[in-house]
C-alpha cells in the first residue's frame, strides 16, 4: 500500500498552513470558499483519505451497526436487509453483516467478531439453536445497543421487532375453519424459535375458539425448505380422516407442498385448502396462487435500524431501554388455494 | 457508554505487570498457560475489547472487505453475498455491505463511503447507471484493490468475476432452434450492463450460426421484474408472424411471462417455448418447470471474496494484478417449458 497522505502533504502542496487544511476540510465556517475549493481539489487528487477511522476512535464511535441473520441466502432476510441498509445509509452508518447459519456456536463467534470490530450497535435475528443470550453480555456490560428482530429471544430486557405471530396464524386458521376444513394440519420450523411457539399457540387458540379439538399428531416441525412438500405430504397422507387443510409456515416449502399435491391429483383447494407465510414472490406465481401472511420484510428492516440509529442519537437513550416489544402490522391475504366456498 | 477497560486495569486486577498481560492477550508464547486463562478470565469478566480497531490503525489494515451490489432484495445477489460471507468469515474479515439501487450517484456515494471506512479491498457488481469506473480511482491510487463481479465494466485494469454470458444465451437460443423454434423473442435489461450487452451477442452469433437473420423487433428491453410479464406478452402478441421461442434474462420475468402466456390460453412449450436465466427457485416451482441457465451465485461470491483476500495475503500481488477475467461455469438447464419435440 502506498503512503498515506496527511494534512501536512496537503498544506505543502497548497502552499498554507495545516490549521487552514485541517479546517476546510472539517467544512470550519473561517475558510474561504475559495480557499476551501483549493484544498478540497487538491485532497482528491492527491488520494487523501479523511480520518472516519482515527476521528471515531476518539470518539468511541465506529458509525457502523453489525447484523447477524440466520441466513443470507433467504428471500425474507434479504428483504429485511435491504430496509436497513437504506436507513443506515442515510443516517451515514455502515452496516457489517453475518449469518450465523443457524448454528449457536457461529453466532456466538460472529458476536465476538462484532464486538471487537466496536461496532455502535448490534441487529440480532437469533439461530435456531441459540437458547440463551450470554453471548451479549459484553455487549450489554458496555452499554451497546443490542436489538432483535423476527426471531427474538425470551424473557430478555432487549428490545425486539416482530410481528403478532399468535394472531397471524390464529387469523388463517379462522379462515380455513371459515372455509369448511375440519382437519387442519400446521407445518413449523424449530419450535425452540419464538416465531414458530407463538405460531403454534395461535393454532391452538383458534381451533379451541372454534369448538374443535387440538390434536398432535397435525403438527409437524419440519425443515420448510424447497424440497419438504413431497415429505409433508407423505406424513398427510398417513393421517386418518385425511386433513383438508394446510398451514405452512412459509411460502416456500407451501408451493412445494402444493406441487406434491398435485402431482398425486389431490386437488387444492377442493380437497386440501392451503395458506403459507410471508408473501413471497413464489405465492403469487404458482397456480392456484397461494393465500398467505403478508409479513412487511422490507419496513422490519426500516423500522429495527432507525429505532436502532435514534437511541444512538439520543442522548437520554431512555426510549429503547424502555421499549420491550415493537409489533409490526401483518395480515391475511386470501388468494385461490384456500377459497373452498363457492 | 461506560469506560473504556485497559491492559492496565486488567494488570491492576490481576496483579501482573501490563507487559505480561499484553503478551497473554496476544498468545505470547513466553506465558504460561494458567496465567494466560486467569488473564483471559479476568479480561473476559472485565468487558475488555480487544483493540482490533486501533491495532488495524496501526497496520493500516481494517480487516474489512467493502461489497456494494445493484439490489441486496434479490435472490441472485443474496445468494452471493452467502457465498462471500463464509469465506470472508474463515479468513477473519468482515464484510460491510451497501446497494447502489442502480444508481450511478448512489454508486459514488458508496464508494466514498467504503473509501473512509478503509476497507482492505473492494467488491463491485455495478449499477446499471454507471459508464465509467473514475469513483473507484482513489482505491488505484492507494492499490486497494477492486475486484468485480457479474456486472464489470469494460475495458478496465481490475480483475471481475463473470460467466460467459455470451455462451450461456448462445446455447439457449441454439436449443430453441433445435427445438423447432422458427422466430425468438429476447428479453433484456440495460445494454448498458456487460451481462445483456453480452447476452445479445450470443443470441446473434447463434441465430447467424443456423441461418436466421437477426431482427431488432425481436429484442425487448425490459425491467425483467415480477409484473413484466404482462408487457412482455402484449409485444409479443403484436408482432406478425407470432414468435415460438421466448428467451428471458430472468427466471422471475420468465415465470410472470409464462402466467401472463397461461391466462390468454397460449401453451407453453406447443405454442410458445420459454427459456429463462439464473436457476430460481421460481423457475422450478412453476407449471411447466422453466429451462433456464444455471447461474452459479453463491460459488462467485466464494471466489470473488476467495481472489479478493488471497490478493491481500500475498506479498507480491501480482496474481490479481496479472488476471483479467475469472470465468465460471454455467450450464444450460432444459426442462418442459421448451421441449416441444415428443
């Protein structure tokens, strides 16, 4: 690497002082436009890299956020991303990104990683094998910000950004039993993931509202990845009476599920209805067009890094500390595989 | 924030010397190992960071990788990034990841950015705005090095990440000729962008190669987005004779295609044969499967980052220097939305 340019190269090159370079540079309200246009031109030419790094180091300020996901390579996470990174950029942070992928040990070292790297705050969507948070501590111990969103951890004096997860799959189960179905099975992911028990309760709480009986053996915990469908409809069919309903808890594995159907001719929605999650691009391009959860992605990502950046900012920093829980708005939308009246 | 632990408190604590501690936190082999745990311990407990912020100050390394990509919302580009990330992870660096909303502006301000962060390298895939690469000179000037992928600019000094685009379309449209193909369509983005500029290429080399005669009519630029399909579909149907074969840039406009060719009756593959590109997951959700190219996302975010890092490793730095174009392989996938022979 080449030798790195100081204020003083700059003010031998212009011809003044390093005070005055230091100044223009600094946008310092004493330098003369013209004078500040010199050095400036003569910065940029001559490669100067302004000081973020030493000058945030005095201040203990690094302007960058770390985020840890579960997954890069996922349609939602990408999405969440994608609303950070436009915040953060507006407000002049930087974000460093990693996945745990899923494993307890990566996140913990991706932890460390961020840590050291004194990033200002940390955006933690947790593993799904993470069951504790002691990991953070040496977060907490200094006082920087740590918030999660979608999957949050429990029992914890973080705050999280989620949507009501009870109330979404309470709301399509309604509908399916609206619908006519009498045997509704549901498809989760790890039930150690808050996402997935909070799911599972609002199963439960709309059958039992609705007179019918909770039953085990309609629940599966499974991977919900691209190839699950053929495995979950093997396990449906086994199932005596069959079920005529199917909640999956992502769109993904719930166009494979419905290909699955109808490559064995079982039809959707007259004889299975379906409703998956998130509303992703794949649940309005397969036929029939899958009813889901709309899940704002793009506005979790928007509203976890601006709660994040204003506490940040704050110079009480009471808001976040206060603040437990951030709900998002979700909603049902209800498309061709599961409009069983006619 | 609270204040800042030193190797002086943890000495204070411990009742060591600063100079033992310092060498136990950088694993001096002159420790022995039950002082090094109870410093370890005591450092641990403490909140001690190490100081991998200054000591990169000192090195003039930041061991950080910039990334700045078109969109972060996008299946190809996620996929990269996951690829990128484990390697950038194993090698100890992080990775700090913007998206230039195919802005040329953007672009600029990301660079700038990344510049005064001090990333130790670069990666790029470009925004469809950007004809000239002069916002990446100040990283000549300082030999950080800049290394592009899928979308490089042309005639440049920098080593990009590609496939053979050119190949890649020539072989898809040489399948739709074999097919029985008599007049193809093909759907692009910006010509701007080596990828389609390529692309095009290819699709005339092989129109000329089985004696056709190539036809601007027949080449659509287009968004290549969820809702394109529609568009796409109206041109198609106004031109006369009515085409055979549809050659799309992207599985996600090829899938809104074939949903747009389904609801005015029009088969696919009798009537129309459809080839995409990527390998989506979309495109093999959908009804008939879609042909499409196999885009190796995620091996190019591992070889870019792989290239990128094994640059700043070397002494020399020739390797990089001495490369212009990394190719991957990318393979023609058929499937029933082009065989229209029994």
């Amino acid at each position: 690497m080449k030798k790195e340019i100081t204020i003083y190269d700059i003010a031998a090159d212009v011809g003044l002082s390093p005070t005055t370079v230091s100044r223009a540079l600094s946008n310092h309200p004493r330098v003369k436009e013209v004078t500040r246009n010199k050095i400036l031109h003569a910065a940029k030419n001559m490669g100067y890299q302004s000081n973020i790094f030493a000058s945030s180091l005095r201040k203990r300020r690094s302007k960058s956020i770390g985020v840890i996901v579960p997954r890069l390579n996922s349609a939602f996470q990408s999405s969440v991303l994608a609303g950070m990174e436009k915040i953060a950029t507006q407000a002049g942070y930087n974000l460093i990104i990693s996945q745990s992928m899923e494993s307890l040990e990566k996140e913990i070292s991706n932890t460390k990683i961020m840590f050291n790297s004194r990033v200002d705050g940390l955006l933690v969507s947790k593993a799904g094998t993470t069951d504790n948070i002691e990991h953070f501590q040496p977060f907490f111990q200094k006082d920087i910000p740590v918030l999660f969103f979608d999957r949050v951890p429990e029992n914890n004096h973080c705050t999280g950004v989620v949507i009501n997860n009870t109330q979404a799959i309470y709301d399509a189960t309604a509908h399916l039993i609206k619908e006519g179905c009498k045997r509704i099975v549901h498809v989760l992911g790890n039930l150690q993931i808050n996402v997935y028990a909070d799911r599972l309760k609002g199963y439960k709480y709309a059958l039992m509202d609705h007179g019918f009986v909770f039953n085990a053996d309609n629940v599966f915990t499974n991977e919900l990845d691209e190839d699950s469908g053929e495995r979950i409809v093997e396990k449906i069919l086994k199932l005596n009476p069959r079920p005529d309903g199917l909640l999956v808890s992502n769109d993904t594995s719930a166009a494979s599920c419905l290909i699955a159907l109808k490559k064995r001719g079982i039809k959707v929605p007259e004889d299975l209805a379906i409703v998956g999650f998130n509303n992703d691009l794949i649940s309005r391009m397969v036929e029939p067009n899958i009813s889901t959860i709309n899940y704002p992605s793009y506005h979790m990502g928007e509203v976890a890094m601006k709660n994040l950046i204003n506490h940040l900012d704050d110079e009480n920093q009471e808001i976040l500390q206060k603040t437990n829980t951030i709900t998002l708005r979700s909603a049902l939308i209800i498309r061709d595989s599961s409009k069983r009246r006619h």
